[in-house]
C-alpha cells in the first residue's frame, strides 16, 4: 500500500466499541484483511491454528491474542492495531464489549480521537451500547460513527436498520452527541467495510473504510488558552550545566519566548526566557501538543504540579471544592470519609467525596439512584474536595485541565470532568474547626493569669526553611534561651518525625497534610496553655502556614524563615539567613517577640 | 506537528512521569534500535542527561559488535551503565548453543531468570567506572522499582494489550487479564510494596517510525542493522546462536526506511528472524507472564 513519508503523515487513533458479541473485533480483523494491512502469513497461520484445533476460523482471533481471549471467545482487554490508508497511519484501538472489562474499555477509548460504535442489528441496541456511548461522550470524543452489524442475520433490511438508527439517535442526543454516520454492515461476510455491497441497494452512504478516512483530526488545542502542568524542574549539573529548566507537556495554545507566566496555585510569576531541547533547532514559540522545557528570566521557587499559564490570560480557578461528574472503576465502592488520592494534570493531592448529589446509570440515562456511595460502574454528580487548592478549569472551557483520575490505594479506580467551581467556605475543614471550637469548654485559669505568671503569652513558633538550615539547631536553642529567660518554652521534635515520612514521593502530599492537620489541631490545645511551642518544617507554602493559622485560630502562627524566602504573599515574622549563628538568631526572634508583645517582660 | 513529533513528545511526556515517580528506576538497554531509540528519547527528556542507570543483562552469546557498540556510547554519553549476568547458568554449560536446553529454556535462563534477579539486587550487578573505562561490582544492590522496557505494540499479539505503566507482582508476573485502566495521561505511579512496575514509552512506535526517527535525528546505531556487502544484514538483534540475518542490500539507514516503507518488508513481521519465536504456540505470552520481555 502507498504510504507517505513521515514528514506530512497525518495520525490517528481510534477506538471501536459496543456491546459483547456484536463484532468489534471481526470489524477490525476484517477491515486488516481486507486491506492487506496483516504481516505476511498472519492470516494463514490463525486459520491453520483453528483447524489444527477443530474450531471454526473468526477474524476475531487476529486481535483476541490472549489465550484466555482465544479460549474464551471474547475480547479481554483493548488490543491496538497499525493500520494504514493513503491518507493516514491509524492505531485502532479494538475495545472490549463485556462489563467487567469495562476499565480497559475506558483506557482504550481515552486514547482515541474518534470511535466505531457496533451494534447487532439481530440482537438490537443492549446496555453496553448505551453504557459505551455514555463513556466515549465523557471521555470527551466528539466523532462517533454507528456500525449496525450482521445484518445478514436480518436480511439486509432497511426496516431494521432504520429503526435502530432512530432509537439510537435519540439516545445520543440526549448526551448532546450527533453521529457522523450509521452504517450499515456485515462484517463476516465484509460487507460494506472496504467495498459497498450489492446486498443493500437502499444505502449509499460511507463504507467503514471511508467513513475511518472520514473521521477529522480535531485541531490540536492550538487556539485555546496556554496551559502546561509543571511536570518537573530540572538542574541536572553533569558536565558543567547551570540550566534550571521548568518542564512539560503543553495541553493547550502556545507560548513564546519573552511571554509572561504565572503558575497556579502559588500565584508566582516570571517570563520565558528560552525554550530548552537537546539536539533540535532552536525555536522561539511553541505549541500544544509538545513536551519541552523553558528557562525564565527570575529564580523564582516554584514546585512540580502547579499549572503554567500565560500572564493575561483568564485564570483557571484555584480551589478546592468542585462539583464532578465522576466514574467510577474500583471494586470498593468510593466512599465518605476515606481519603483518596487525585490526580489532575501533574498534582497528586489527597481528596475526599464531600457531597453526593445524584448516581446516573449510564446504560439507562435518567434513571436516578439516591446513594451515599459510587459503586461500581456508576456514574455520580458529586461535589469532591482536595486537601489543598489545585488549578483546574471545567471541562467546557478548556477540556485537557478539567479532567482527573482518583487513585484508591495503589489503583486508578476513578475518573472525572470537572463541571463547576464550588465555594471554599462550606469545606470539611472550616466544618472540623467550627465543630472543634463548639465544643471546647473552658476552665478557670484565664490567659492573662497564664501570662502574668510565665511573662509570655501562648504561641506556635514555626522555623521553616529547607533541609540542612540549621533550623532544628535554632529551634532547639531558642527554647533555651525563653526558658533561661524564665518564659514557658517547648520544643516539639516529633514533627521531625513525620518528615521524615515525606521523603517518599507516594506519602509527600498527603502524608504531609495529615500531618499538618495533627500539628494544627495540637498546637491549638498547647498554645492556650500559655506555652511558647517551637517546631520546625521543611519546604511549606502559603497555604500550609495559612492552614495552620485557620487551625490556630484564634492565635496566629510566629514564623522565622531560614535561607530564601519561598513565600508567596505569606508575611514571615523574622527572616534568618541560611546557617544563621545560634545566638543571634535567639536574639532577633525574642526581640520580635518582645515588639509583637508576646513576651512582655 | 506530525507523526514523529506526536510520538516523541508521548515518550517524553512518560519518561518525565517515570522519573518523577520513581526513586529507584532504570532502563533496559539490549543495544537493539528500539532501546536505542528510547536512549536517545531519554537525552531528549532531560536535556541531554541520563539520570538513571542503563541496565544491560548480557547473556554472553550477544554478538560482539553490540556489546562494542554498548561501551563505546557508554563512555561517550557517560551513561550509568550497569551490566548483569546468569553466571551459574553459563559457567554449568546447561544452555542452547551447547545442545543441552531448548531455545526457549536458554532464554528463560540467560534473560528472564538473569533480569530478574538483576532488577531485585540479588545477583551481582556490574557498573562503568567512568575513570578507569573498566566495569567494576556495584555496590548498590536496591531493587529497581520502576524498569523502562522498549516493547512496542506492533511486535507480537500479547504486547498490543500491554500498558505504559504495567505493574508486575512480587514475582515478576504479569497479569494480563486484569490491568490498570491508564487515561487522560495518567498511569498507574503507586505501588504496592516488593512490587514494581514496567514503563513502556515505545508502545505507539512501529518499526517504520522508529528508523524514520533514527533518520532524522541521526541516531547511532550498531552496524549489524546494514548490509556489509554479503546482502544480509540483521533485523532484529539477539543472541548469535538464535537469530538470523535477513536478506536485504540496504546499507543506509535511508535505504532501511524505504525497504520497510514500501518495499520488501513493508508486510513481514519484524521477528521473523527470531527462531524462538515459532517454538511456542501462545507466542510469547508464556515467557512475558515469566518476565521475559
Ligand atoms: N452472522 C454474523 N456474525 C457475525 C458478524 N460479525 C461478527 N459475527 C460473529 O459474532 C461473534 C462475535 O464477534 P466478535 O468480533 O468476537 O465480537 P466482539 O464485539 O469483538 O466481542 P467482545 O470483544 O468480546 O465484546 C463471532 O462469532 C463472529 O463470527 C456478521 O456480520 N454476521
Ligand atoms: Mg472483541
């Protein structure tokens, strides 16, 4: 077959789906062996191997590689096939019909730009059919072509297909859906899936063949605003390299040398400086769609995940409560009250499902459960919230940022678009701490007794900065110097502890933020004792300094910076520089304490 | 942006997940163009940097021009190269070329059985001393928890269902009726303990697209890809013993392209030359639930 060269190739994936036995998997086997896109001998050996074990020969078996696939007469898991026409180079993706493999239906789909919808034009539209359309509209494919198989088991007749198609189109039109084409074939007998058949005068439409060459490569985001998740940050210092490189993958739009950036959630700014690539042409813009990296004009202290975007541009929203529709995959149900763990562009955070408005049967639109949990294949409008603020859009305005998976343990058993930005304030959080003060009851020691007594009113004493500071060195001398000065002083080393923990990658941000929440809701109980709490932390954000002061309300957190300030907004108390001397350091944070009036001696 | 581009910026795009994700990671490098490629794609992701050690299970029947070829760019790229070996297999003689195994017992020894207990650091790993060019005991013996593999979907039935992360159980299997589902760029990045998972960032690539990128981006590889004047010349590398040259003049790399473009090869599969291939009815399933890659 022609092919052209790589240069102006066009490619495309696409995936093929419906309900088990329609024959997904003879649409594709057929449409290799009629085009003579099977290696050599392929198609001889599968129909030797068929007789050498007296079973009849189904092109299925070309795609079905497993053995458990072959024994079993079904697809298991999506398979992809090369295949290639004079106008493009295609993987097919050949999904499986049945429920239980309805997740690597999802993943076969989820790769392709466009599907083939079988349906058995005997046996007529069956769950899956509905289920499948639902899932590819979700996923977000736009391009959908209906294949009504076997319809040589209905004598070709036009009365059937018609009817199918009518039920079918008004299925899809509820999920805002508009098939490019219904088609009707046998895909056995090859009838119209490379050449128009004689057997159905009545249809003049497309071939599956044509209809696949047909298909339109949707724009590649090209025109939408810059997004790109902070995949990495890289200072790779072999051979003398001084680059600091912010690196990604663009989702959407373009950028260009001199361009303005913010990043999302911290709000930090800088300005491209060069596009960095190995071995390539230099180039001064890029567009959606590449990996590549970026040096910036500023050293600013940016962390892998945030989102990049174009200074000018409409913001994403920085939240952390949001309204979904959510799929779910895993064979435990999600749950309230289990922490889970989301994954939307390159920010992994801990997420919890906060409320559950409605669960959808997918396979039978509008059938309304009232639940308190997502089952398995369920599909749930709820309301999730995350630990911390992440950027998102939703999902109509800029499709690659609104969408996210939830890994439950070790798995992905979830995934979802994201449909509305919800208001913080009703959060799990504000809802402990409400809750918490309710119900604290006091005794009748007041703090200014407290304070008269020890000359120092209760506080939490944050000395934050990055390994190897010197700040645990400090925290520890200084609750010296308060207690020598006669103040009421503690050092709290276990924090070390359970930073310890965070040098893993998998526990960092949520292990980190248990952690957090433990320190918040204990120093609020050892701060109203009157005492001086000092304790250290390594590489927080605004949000974790500005988490612990909601938590301590209605005392606010002290904080000495050690090295760099890699604050946003955030206002520090004292600024150390890095590797401060010890008593210098005691002597500016007590003459800060002593300005503020927490000492008051 | 065109075929070429879409492809490598994928394999990027999952090489940065992998080394982000991973502590303990690595790279399978047979010296074959697909791994050559998936090094040069590496270069590409870190701008030039390898940050992870290459590992290379040498079975001892590997021709000698590739294993040349390995330490040649080993000290060029100043890559981290660690090299692993079934010695008790070879040093009792129990192999193939000795007419004592089958084909697929040699590969099971000297491949799966040599990875496997390379990737865990129960067998002694060898590791490039950069300033003496000798290999010497590495003493970090760590269980690699993240591999990067070059297979591609094309080569054979069950790889066209395999995962880019595709996670492996306490004893190297895979299990292929039950995966992770991988969507929207996202895959499966966490792990259960003893476990560890497979990154797969050459699984769209075909044979054709792979020597179209070794064109353009003039990557170097091992000369017994091309034709040295008897008109044969190696498709696939493997062991001596058990693969075949094939018949063909090209002697460039532009000439490789063309022949698999449209010419003799267009419609022959790549492995045709590998004779282990055909001894197994469920093609490679088998030795893949093995680890066998
Ligand atoms: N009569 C008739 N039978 C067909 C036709 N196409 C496929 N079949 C048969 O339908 C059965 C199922 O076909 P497959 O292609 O395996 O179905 P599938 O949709 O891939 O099934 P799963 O992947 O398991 O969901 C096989 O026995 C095919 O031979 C057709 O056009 N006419
Ligand atoms: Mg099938």
């Amino acid at each position: 077959m022609a092919d052209t060269v790589a240069l102006e190739r066009e490619h495309m994936d696409i995936v093929i789906v419906g309900h088990v036995d329609h024959g997904k998997s003879t649409v594709i086997g057929r449409l290799m062996a009629d085009t003579g896109s099977l290696p050599e001998g392929k198609l001889e050996q599968v129909k030797a191997m068929c007789l050498a074990n007296s079973r009849p020969f189904e092109y299925a078996f070309l795609l079905d590689a497993l053995q458990n696939e072959q024994a079993q007469g079904i697809t298991i898991d999506t398979a992809r096939c090369f295949f290639k026409t004079a106008k493009r180079h295609y993987i097919i993706n050949d999904a499986p019909g049945h429920i239980e493999f309805l997740k690597n239906m999802v993943t076969g789909a989820a790769r392709a730009q466009a599907a083939l919808l079988v349906i058995d034009a005997e046996e007529g539209i069956q769950e899956n059919s509905k289920r499948h359309g639902y899932m590819v509209s979700m996923l977000g494919l736009k391009q959908i072509a209906v294949l009504v198989n076997k319809m040589d088991l209905v004598d070709y007749s036009e009365k059937t297909f018609e009817r199918i198609k009518t039920e079918y189109t008004a299925f899809l039109d509820q999920l805002g859906v508009h098939p490019s084409a219904f088609i009707p074939i046998a895909a056995r007998e090859g009838v119209n899936i490379t050449g128009r058949s004689e057997l159905m005068p009545w249809y003049s439409g497309n071939t599956v063949l044509g209809q696949v060459d047909a298909f339109i490569r949707p724009s590649e985001n090209l025109d939408k605003l810059f997004r790109m998740p902070v995949q990495d940050i890289y200072k790779f210092t072999a051979g003398g390299d001084d680059r600091r490189i912010v690196a990604g993958t663009i989702l959407t739009g373009r950028i260009k040398v001199g361009d303005g950036v913010v990043f999302q959630p911290s709000g930090k700014e800088s300005v491209i400086k060069s596009i960095e690539a190995f071995s390539a042409p230099e180039r001064t813009q890029m567009e959606a769609g590449y990996a590549t990296g970026f040096q910036l004009t500023t050293q600013i202290y940016i962390k892998p995940g945030e989102l990049m975007c174009r200074k000018g541009d409409p913001a994403p929203h920085v939240r952390r409560r949001f309204r979904t529709n959510l799929f779910w995959m895993g064979r435990p149900p999600m749950v309230m009250d289990k922490e889970y763990k989301l994954k939307i562009g390159s920010t992994q955070v801990g997420v919890a499902l906060a409320e559950m408005n409605q669960v959808l049967d997918a396979s039978e639109l509008g059938t309304v459960l009232n639940k308190q949990q997502v089952d398995r294949h369920d599909v749930a409008e709820c309301v999730l919230e995350t630990t911390r603020p992440i950027a998102f859009d939703l999902r109509n305005d800029v499709e690659p940022t609104g969408r996210f998976v939830i890994v439950d343990e070790f798995e992905i058993a979830g995934c979802g678009i994201i449909l509305e930005a919800m208001d913080d304030s009703g959060s799990l959080l504000s809802a402990h701490i409400r809750d918490r003060e309710f119900h604290w009851e006091r005794g009748s020691v007041t703090v200014d007794e407290r304070t008269k007594r020890s000359k120092n009113a209760g506080k939490l004493i944050i000395l934050h900065g990055p390994y190897g500071c010197g700040k645990r060195r400090i925290a520890k001398h200084l609750e010296r110097a308060l207690f020598d000065r006669g103040n009421l002083s503690y050092y709290f080393g276990i924090s070390n502890f359970f930073e310890e923990l965070d040098h893993d990658v998998h526990t960092r941000n949520i292990g980190r933020e248990r952690h957090l929440d433990k320190l918040g809701d204990l120093s609020r109980v050892i701060v109203d004792t009157g005492t001086l709490l000092i304790t250290t932390i390594t590489d927080a954000d605004d949000f974790d300094l500005e988490k612990l002061n909601l938590l301590n309300a209605p005392s606010k957190v002290f904080v000495v910076n050690v090295g760099d300030n890699t604050f946003g907004s955030f206002k520090v108390d004292v600024e150390l520089s890095y590797r401060p001397d010890e008593d210098e350091a005691a002597e500016k944070v007590i003459a800060e304490l002593k300005r503020q009036g927490i000492l008051t001696d | 942006m065109n075929q070429l581009d879409q492809l490598e910026s994928k394999s990027v795009h999952i090489l940065r997940e992998a080394y982000r994700e991973f502590k303990s990671l690595c790279m399978l490098w047979s010296i074959g163009k697909d791994s050559t490629v998936m090094l040069w794609l590496a270069r590409k992701a870190f701008f030039g940097h390898v940050p992870f050690p290459l590992v290379h299970i040498d079975t001892a029947y590997k021709m000698p021009e590739m294993i040349e070829y390995r330490d040649k760019f080993a000290r060029e790229w100043r890559l981290n190269m660690v090299v692993g070996q079934n010695k008790a297999q070879l040093a009792s003689g129990v192999t193939f070329p000795n007419g004592k195994l089958t084909r697929i017992e040699c590969c099971r020894a000297l491949k799966s059985e040599a990875l496997k207990h390379t990737l865990s650091g129960e067998w002694d790993r060898l590791r490039m001393n950069h300033t003496t060019g000798q290999y010497e005991l590495d003493t970090n013996r760590e269980p690699y928890t993240g591999v990067i593999v070059g297979v591609r979907s094309d080569e054979e039935g069950s790889r066209s269902k395999e995962r880019y992360f595709s996670p492996r159980d306490k004893h190297n299997d895979w299990d292929v009726d039950d995966q992770p589902p991988e969507l929207w760029s996202q895959y499966k990045t966490a792990f259960a303990p003893g476990t560890h998972v497979r990154i797969h960032p050459l699984l769209d690539w075909t044979e054709l697209n792979l020597w179209e990128y070794i064109e353009r981006e003039k990557i170097p590889v091992v000369d017994l890809y091309f034709d040295q004047g008897q008109e044969k010349r190696y498709r696939s590398l493997g062991c001596g013993p058990c693969t075949t040259p094939v018949d063909s003049t090209s002697k460039t790399v532009a000439e490789i392209v063309a022949e698999i473009r449209t010419g003799k090869f267009a419609n022959i599969a790549e492995r045709s030359g590998r004779a282990q291939d055909k001894e197994d009815g469920g093609g490679l399933e088998t030795l893949r639930r093995d680890g066998y890659m």
